[in-house]
C-alpha cells in the first residue's frame, strides 16, 4: 500500500510564519491587543496554535472504557429508589449514584434486582459509620462486584463548615472506615460551583485528596482506587483541558506515593451558570457540559435536569436529562472512542498550562501547611471569593453572557408561582469550625429583583 504524499507537495509553515501572515491582515492593528485574551487564571490564548506550542508530548492515562450514562438517586426511601433506580436503567442509564442520608437504608432492598455484574454504582454516604461500611464489604463479596463510596470529610467540612464531630473523630471513622473498600471518591465540585477558576480547582482537588494520602497508612493506600467527582461549566475548550489536565496531576501524585496512577473522574454539570429565567437555556448548557466532559475522558457523565435549581425531582425534566446523554451516545457517537482530544495543539497547550499552573498552586499549599491548614486559616475560601467576584464582575457588566438572564431577558418570563424549592443561597449564621465554602449561581441576585419586580 502506497504511502499519502500529499502534504509532500506544501512546504511546512511555522509558527512565526503564520503569525507574520496574521499580521500582515491586521493592516496595523496590534496582534496581542486584538487577537490574544486572557484567562482569569492568566492563561493567554492564542488565535492558533502549532505543533511548536507543544513541549512535551502528554503521556495522559485514558479511560479504560467508554463514558457511562449515569442517574442520580436520592436513597431516602430504599424501595422508592430501588424502583426509580430499575426504571432509569431500563430507559438507558448505565450506572447509578444512591444518595444515602441515614444508616436506616438496607441496601438489600435498594440494590434488589440490580444487575451488579453490568451497572457501576456510586454511593455517596451522608454519615460516618465503619459498621454499615462493612455490610457493604460483605454484600460486594457475595455479588462479586466493585462498588464506589463517597465519604468525604473534607467536603463535608468545605460544605458545612463543620466535622461531623470533630476532626479526630471523623479522622478516626475514616479510616476504620477505608478497610472495608477500595474505591474511594473525592468530591471537588464546591470549588467550581463556588466560583474557583480552573487553576484552584485543580489545585485545591490535588491538595484535598493529599490529605487523605497522608492520613491512610501505607499498606491500606496501594489497594485504594480513586474517583474524583468535578463540575464542569461552559468554557468548553478548557473544561477539557481541566479533565486532562486533571489526570495528569494525579498521575504525578500517585506515582510520588507509588500508588496506581490511574483514576476515575464521575462529571456533573455546574449549578453557577445555570438560570431560574428562560429555564431552557440550561439544556444547551448541560448539552455543552456535558460534551466537554466526554472529550475531556470523563468516565460517567451525570447530568442535570434543566429544572433542578426550582423544582423537586420529577420524572419529565430526569427523563429530558437522561435522553441528552443518550442522543449524544447513541446518535451522536460520542462513545466511539476514549481519547478524541489527543493531538489538538490549542487543548494539548492549555493542558500543559493548567497543569503547570496548578502543580505550581499545590506546592504552594503543601509548603504553607497543606490544605487543612489553609483552610483554617481561610485562605482557600479568600481566594475562591476573589475569583467568583472576578467572575461576577465580567456577569454583571454582560461580558459573560447568560441568555435569558442578563441579555436578552424575556418580558413574558414569570417565575414567582412555579417555585417549589428556593433557589438561592440562604444566608444563615451558625457556628462553624471553619468558614463554609458557598456554592452561588452568578444571576441569583438579578433573580431575586426579578421576582421582586413580578
């Protein structure tokens, strides 16, 4: 078989020669003024980019397999969500997320019937209990399967404020806790949906999985797999990147602690940029979220209902949810391969940098004290306020655009009556170990006057 000479025929073009061309169309205007922006992160992206850009070739571990559709359940009731479960399986999720509030739940009832063997299944457990931890280990013996938990003490501190009890108590159920499974899930999403840019979301994820790296003991740490849970937002070339980017990092961490290099990531879209006015739009934005969460090399994808923000779960706004996912599987064919970014320069590049930048940030904290200590000493949560007012400012003079809610808002949109859950952050005071990191949507406050005006 003959080799394509085509390109043979083009004399290869260099980066300073494309910018000279560039130029040259500009007829004088000045080409960093005109065609090169900047990132809140201080990212400067180019109008194109070459293979020159590259410096070092991305050796990033890929999925295993493709992406899974994935439904979330809240488990309050086993034999509700054991239903719910079955049905969303039945009309195309691939895998399932329990939300589990209480040690009450009895998980013979709420996996009942569940093909194990075929469907991946999260659970995030709102309570610490080595106890009911072990039922788990014993049912997942029995079924022969693998099953993911979540029981985040960081976050829950990042959330709330506050341990469960404190933090040698929690420390101490945590790790009784670590022997009975093996997947563990790190759940980063409040410092997206809070208003972090992209370097301290990574940042801080790396550093808010180190602290458990520290605190499990060596022998346990080499047998524990790792899922991080993230929220992606509409800046879709760099959500890609963020994903990438975030493989790589826990690469270098893993291989520093000699443990398995590759992880999990589960993608939610954010809660920030979604809307309460022309409440479809967050369709498109789901749509988008989610797209850049499968070129990025996200494992499961969980989507948002377009409704979530306002109304209690219902089965049409879940069922619209779950359909974007599966148009985008099965119509179209995001699920034909495991690495469709590779090779692009501008998405390889930002990879590099945010990489860069955010290994820079995590050195930073661990030679401050580690994260626990910055978060004490509410440095974290500063420096997510002076990224989310960033953010907030280019929302509030329409430099960052929502349709519907600060450009071109519908008159004939009313809100007020369709309510059925508060939309906004409620502001009330407690005590609190630490200061909570708030998760804030950039058009809550020009919702409320909104509401105010109906």
């Amino acid at each position: 078989m003959k080799t394509n000479a085509l390109f043979n025929d083009f004399t290869p073009v260099s980066e300073k020669q494309w910018k000279q061309k560039i130029q040259f169309e500009l007829k004088g205007e000045d080409y960093n003024k005109s065609l090169v922006w900047e990132s809140l992160e201080g990212i400067k992206v180019k109008p194109f980019y070459h293979s020159e850009d590259i410096e070092t070739e991305n050796t990033i571990p890929k999925p295993i397999a493709t992406w899974k559709i994935t439904e979330a359940i809240y488990a309050g009731n086993p034999e509700i969500a054991n239903k719910k479960a079955l049905r969303a399986l039945e009309k195309g999720a691939e895998s399932l997320i329990f939300t589990i509030p209480t040690s009450d739940i009895d998980i013979q009832i709420l996996l009942k019937n569940i093909p194990l063997s075929s469907t991946v299944v999260y659970f995030d457990i709102q309570f610490l209990s080595p106890e009911y931890h072990a039922n788990f280990k014993s049912f997942e013996h029995k079924n022969n399967t693998g099953l993911y938990f979540k029981t985040d003490i960081i976050y829950h501190l990042c959330k709330t404020g506050n341990w469960y009890d404190s933090l040698e108590k929690d420390t101490e159920l945590f790790l009784a806790a670590v022997p009975h499974y093996k997947n563990l899930i790190i759940d980063t999403t409040s410092y997206q949906n809070a208003g972090a840019n992209f370097t301290q979301q990574l940042g801080y994820a790396l550093a808010h999985v180190n602290e458990y790296l520290n605190l499990i003991p060596e022998a346990q740490g080499s047998a524990v797999s790792i899922t991080f849970k993230i929220a992606v937002g509409t800046n879709y070339f760099f959500e890609i990147a963020k994903i990438r980017a975030l493989r790589l990092l826990w690469k270098s961490l893993a291989l520093a602690y000699g443990i398995p290099t590759s992880c999990k990531i589960i993608a939610v879209p954010t809660r920030r940029n979604k809307t309460l006015y022309d409440y479809n739009g967050n369709m498109l934005r789901t749509t988008t979220e989610s797209m850049a969460a499968i070129l990025g090399g996200a494992d499961a994808i969980c989507n948002m209902p377009y409704d979530a923000i306002y109304h209690k779960t219902n089965e049409f706004s879940e069922r619209i949810a779950r359909n974007q996912l599966l148009v985008l599987k099965e119509e179209s064919y995001f699920d034909k391969t495991t690495n469709p970014a590779d090779g692009a320069y501008y998405i390889e590049s930002l990879t590099q940098q945010l990489a860069e930048k955010s290994l820079t940030l995590f050195k930073e904290i661990e030679k401050a004290g580690g994260f626990l200590k910055q978060l004490k000493e509410n440095t974290i949560q500063k420096k997510i306020k002076e990224s989310a007012q960033k953010e907030q400012l280019l929302f509030d003079t329409k430099q960052e655009v929502l349709v519907g809610a600060n450009k071109y808002q519908s008159t004939l949109d009313t809100m007020k009556g369709a309510l059925e859950i508060y939309p906004f952050v409620k502001n009330k005071p407690r005590k609190s170990v630490i200061e909570p990191i708030i998760e804030r949507r950039l058009a809550e406050e020009l919702e409320q006057k909104r509401l105010e005006d109906e």
